[in-house]
C-alpha cells in the first residue's frame, strides 16, 4: 500500500513537470522583444538574425525572429527572440525577403491556419493539463472511485469491537424500550401474531453526555443485524441536492439488507424546521429533510428498516419527522440518578487499578447531575493524577481532585492571593458553608476551599439532601439565600464588599426571575409571564411582542428585587447569630486551605478539626486516669488509717 501511494506521488510530480515545461512552451512569448517595422528592418539588417517567419492573418503579417548572440568571453551562445506587426501591404513581403536573401536569413511563410493551431495549444492545452491534474487528485481522495457527492456515506458496521447493554448503566427503563427491537428483529414471529408492528423510528433524546450513542453502540452489539451509521451533517452538502441523493442512496442500500437498523446520529443538523429563522431556511437542508421524510414513511415500503436517531436539541427537529409513522416512539434519556451513577462507576472501574479503600457510594453522593461522560472523565483523570504521582494504585485522593478539576478546572496553586485577598475569600466561603449548615432546606456543605480553580479563587462544593425532580419555594428561597451569604459575609466582617460574588449574584437573580415570571412564586400570582429563552434561528424571541404591560413590568422588577431583599436578610440574620462558627471555619480554612465534608461536621460539632478533637478525647482520657489513680491514693490513706 506504501508503495502505491509512493508511485501515486512519482506520477503527480511528473504530470506538474510536464505542464510547467509546456506552459514554459507555449507562454514563452511574454520574454519576446515588440519592434515596429522599422526597427524590424533595421534589426535585419544590422544584427545577426538566424531566421524569420511570416504569419498573414486577417491581412495582418506577423514577423517572428530569432537573434544569435556569441558572448567574447565565455563563448556562451545565447538565443533573443523579437516579433512585430504589419499591414499585408503589396511590397513589404518583398522587401523583407529581399533583406532575407542578401543576408542569408533562413525564412519561413506560415498562413493562418498555423497561427490558429498554435492559439488553440498554447491556450487550450494548460487548462487539459490542469484539469487532468485535479481528476487526478480527487480520484486519489476518493480511492480511485471517482466524483462520489451524491453516494450513500452511511458506514456499515462490522462489530469488531462490540459495545452490548452490558456496557451501558444507569439507564434501565431506556434499555428495555431498545431491546424490545433487538428482540424483535431475533424473533418477529410472536409481534406479528399479535397483530404488533415495530416502530419505525425511535429519537433518543437527552443532554449531552447521558449515553445516546452508547446505547445505539448497544443496539448495534446485540441486533446481529446489519447496523448503518451515518451523522446528521454527513447529508449536507455545498451542492443542492447532493443530500438527498445521499438519502437515496442510504435506503436503496438497507432495502438490500433489510431487516437492519440505521442510525443518524445528532440528526438535527438535517432536521431542523423548515422555513423558519432570520432570512428564510436553507434549500439543500430543506430538499434533505423532505427526502428523508418521504423514505421513512411514503409510497414506498421500507418495511424491515428501523430508524434510531439521536439529538439534544429535540425543540428545533420539524414537527413531520416527530409524527407516528416516522419517529414512533421517543425515548428521554435524563441524567442519572445516584443509583444510576454508582452503576456507571462500576462499569468504568472494570480496567481501572483502584485501592481498598475507594467508595463508589460517596463519589455517587459527590457527583449530583454528572452525566455518564462526566462520571468516566473524573474516573479518567484520577488514573492520569495517579500516573503523574507514580502510584500504582488510584487512590481516594486522586478521585477527590478530579471532582475538582472537572468541576473548576486545575487547581492553580502558582497564584498567590496576597494576605487580604486570602481572608476576603475564606470568610466569603465560609458565610456559604454557614448557611448550609445552619439553613433546613439548604443544601449540604461537601467542600470549602480557597485554592483558586479557572476564574474563581474558591468555592463551596454543595449538594442536595436528597435528590428531588421537584423544588418547593422554601429549598429555592434557600438556595438564593446561600448564594448571596458569600457577599453576606463579606459586609459584615471587612466593611466593605468585592467582586468575588459576580456568579452569586448572577445565579441567584435568575432563580428570583424563574420564581416570579415561569414558577407563580410570587404576589403576582399563577401567571407565566416569560417563557425559557428560544433561538433567533428558528424565528424565535425575535423582536417578539410582550406578554405583559410596562406596569406588570415594573411589578416583576420589584417581586424579584423583594426576594432578593428577603434572602440577603435571612443570610445576614444567620450568619451574626453564628458568628462564632463563622469565625471558626474561616480561621480553619485561612489554615488549610481545604476543609472537607467530615472536618467541616467537626468544627460545626465540637468546635476543632477531627485530628484535635480525637487529641482531645485522648488528653482527656489521660486526665481521668490521672484523677482515678489519685483517688484510689487518697482512698488507700484513708484505709491506712482506720487500720491504725
């Protein structure tokens, strides 16, 4: 294959070498000296000229010569080319041949015809030349097949390296609804006596992460059909109507070996709704859709094909592909829950070299809304941390960090935080840990740190008590009362306030917003004011009309500015009944720099770090063994002296 390649390579650069050379050739006439016809006769007669030649075209002569030059020194001959026009006027012919003939200057009469064969060579053949360079090329590219725009992409998958459902946790509603095709396609004999008929498509929908390919991977693993793959932007082409050739071409070929299952894979690259958006929709896109929607369910039968397609952004697919007949069955992929996760870790620990000692369950505790992705990163990154420190084993250490990295990013221990700085951020964290303490229906303080990580210089890992779908207005009003505790904090213990709380801020306006305009948490009632944001492309929130009057504006404005009141007084009110504790973790932390989830349980309990509260138990231990030992002497004296 090397050698092909090579002799591939020797005949390109052989084809360019040739076509320099002819263009050299042909185009060499831009070095040619013009004369008038004086100077042309004056040239003839004065300078060695080695021959002429006449061209009569249009009544027009052309005279071309050719001057010989002997340098003295080098005795170099070197070769000078001149050329000029003049009207085929009677006695000009004879004048030039005449001087020809006393000058014994070789000369040559051309008619027309010759000059129009070498017009058309020295302008027609360059541009063969090229063209055959480039089918050259693209041939090359395409493995010798030739222009292929309009030939199915769709690849057919060998199961080389089989992924089956035993690969895929923390989805089992999702698998059971994908192997009742795969049991289908075994064993049709007991659906069809049932009258029963297997979807025609099926559109797995979930954030990115959650395992949509994954699961195709699996289907592709059990069927033990031919399983097509093919990407969404694989049918988009430059040229319109490529597309849907491609489409074509894709189910021409599965009709071949049905039953098979195909696969598109984020299809809303090609199915995305029609004539909607800024300047109208998109021809190629558009011819595309309307082909697939016509394979999938119009006057031809494609009985034996399944569909599986997946995409995150099921709001922008056009409603035709979602009806029953196309996409029959949609399978909602969510993020895993902490079963769900501690099962994924599982699966992404089997090559992994753990210690004894690691928890699956605490990781799953710490990982609240990681998706499948995330969860095999951080496991990932803990082998790369245990590999850069030399140990053999991963160890608890190592998947504490990669939380860390995953969620904040590298911790950048090379930027130091001057004195101010470093207190600023710890009692800042600190007010947060304070109300997740403190607060019933905050959540629960995992980690503080001030070891700036991407743009923060630190923050509050926090989780939820329980996972819950729902949130009720109290765990919403809390959680805006923890964000803002940070700048809280700050106002009550320097005086003044930073920049630190931009995020807090933020995040916790949007909740106040969400509460009053899309939740009905507020005096204004159940009225959905605002809807979540839409895309301008799909001709959305495009200088779209208010729902509401500029009074109800002004109303939405100050419930959100009240919640916001509400919350900041509820976290100052925390935060100066517990001083002492606020004091504590952020002296603590000015100390270590990271507090975890044990170490802040002990200073919240007994007021000292574990490693001092256990020297305590112990100091006191020896106290009472001290004080038990002097009893029993002073009791032994008593004794002595009754005995007495």
């Amino acid at each position: 294959m090397k050698n092909k390649k090579n002799f591939s390579g020797f005949i390109f650069i052989g084809i360019c070498i040739i076509g320099l050379l002819l263009y050299s050739t042909f185009y060499s006439g831009s070095r040619i000296e013009k004369l008038t016809y004086n100077e042309l006769i004056t040239t003839i007669k004065t300078k060695p000229v080695e021959s002429l030649q006449i061209k009569n075209s249009n009544k027009v002569l052309m005279i071309t010569g050719t001057i010989k030059l002997t340098n003295s020194k080098t005795s170099a001959i070197t070769e000078q080319k001149f050329q000029s026009f003049a009207p085929n006027v009677e006695g000009q012919y004879d004048e030039i041949k005449h001087i020809a003939a006393e000058k014994n200057i070789k000369l040559n009469f051309a008619g027309q015809e010759g000059d129009i064969l070498g017009a058309i060579l020295g302008s027609v053949l360059p541009m063969v030349i090229m063209v055959a360079v480039l089918v050259f090329l693209m041939r090359q590219q395409t493995g010798g097949k030739g222009l292929d725009f309009g030939k199915n992409k769709a690849r057919l998958d060998k199961g080389n390296k089989k992924v089956t459902f035993a690969d895929v946790a923390g989805v089992k509603e999702e698998k059971e609804e994908l192997m009742e095709l795969v049991d289908y396609l075994k064993r049709p004999d007991k659906y069809q006596a049932m009258g029963a008929r297997v979807p025609k498509g099926v559109l797995l929908v979930g954030s990115p992460g959650t395992g949509k390919t994954l699961l195709a991977k699996a289907v592709a693993g059990e069927a033990g059909v031919p399983f097509y793959t093919i990407s969404g932007s694989d049918f988009v082409e430059l040229f319109v109507g490529m597309g849907a050739s491609r489409v074509r071409e894709m189910f021409k070929e599965a009709k071949t070996n049905a039953p098979c299952i195909i696969f598109i894979d984020e299809i809303d690259a090609v199915g995305r709704q029609r004539g909607a958006g800024v300047g109208g929709g998109n021809d190629e896109r558009e011819q595309t859709l309307n082909q697939l929607l016509v394979e999938m369910d119009g006057f031809n039968d494609n009985s034996g094909i399944i569909m599986i397609a997946a995409t995150n952004r099921p709001d922008v697919l056009d409603p035709a592909l979602l009806r029953p007949g196309r996409f029959d069955r949609q399978i909602e992929i969510n993020v895993p829950d902490r079963e769900g996760r501690v099962a994924i870790l599982k699966v992404h620990c089997r090559n992994k070299k753990l210690e004894s000692n690691v928890n699956l369950d605490y990781l799953a505790e710490r990982t609240p809304g990681f998706t499948g992705a995330d969860l095999e990163n951080i496991l990932n990154e803990a082998a790369l941390l245990a590999v850069r420190e030399k140990r053999n084993l991963i160890s608890m250490v190592d998947l504490d960090e990669a939380i860390d990295r995953v969620v904040g990013g590298p911790a950048k221990k090379s930027r130091k935080h001057n004195e101010q700085e470093r207190q600023v951020i710890a009692f800042h964290e600190s007010g947060h840990a304070v109300i997740g303490l403190i607060l019933d229906d905050a959540e629960v303080v995992q980690k503080v740190t001030i070891i700036p990580r991407g743009k923060a210089g630190g923050y509050v890992l926090m989780t939820p008590k329980e996972e819950k779908n729902l949130m009720t207005k109290k765990q919403l009003m809390a959680r805006i009362t923890g964000l803002l505790s940070g700048r809280v904090a700050e106002e009550i213990k320097f005086d003044d306030i930073s920049t630190g709380a931009q995020n807090d801020i933020e995040r916790a306006t949007k909740i106040a917003r969400a509460m009053v305009t899309q939740f009905g948490m507020s005096r204004l009632g159940t009225v959905q004011y605002e809807q979540p944001e839409g895309s301008v492309f799909l001709g959305r929130d495009f200088n779209s009309r208010k729902n509401f009057s500029d009074t109800v504006a002004f109303e939405i404005d100050q419930e959100v500015r009240n919640i916001i009141d509400e919350c900041f007084a509820k976290s100052k009110e925390i935060l100066l009944e517990n001083a002492s504790l606020h004091d504590l973790i952020a002296t603590s932390l000015l100390k270590k720099e990271i507090l975890t989830a044990e170490e802040i349980k002990s200073l919240f309990e007994h007021g000292m770090l574990p490693d001092e509260y256990q020297a305590s138990i112990k100091q006191d231990d020896v106290n009472e063994d001290i004080i038990d030992n002097e009893e029993e002497v002073v009791d032994a004296d008593f004794i002595e002296k009754d005995n007495n």
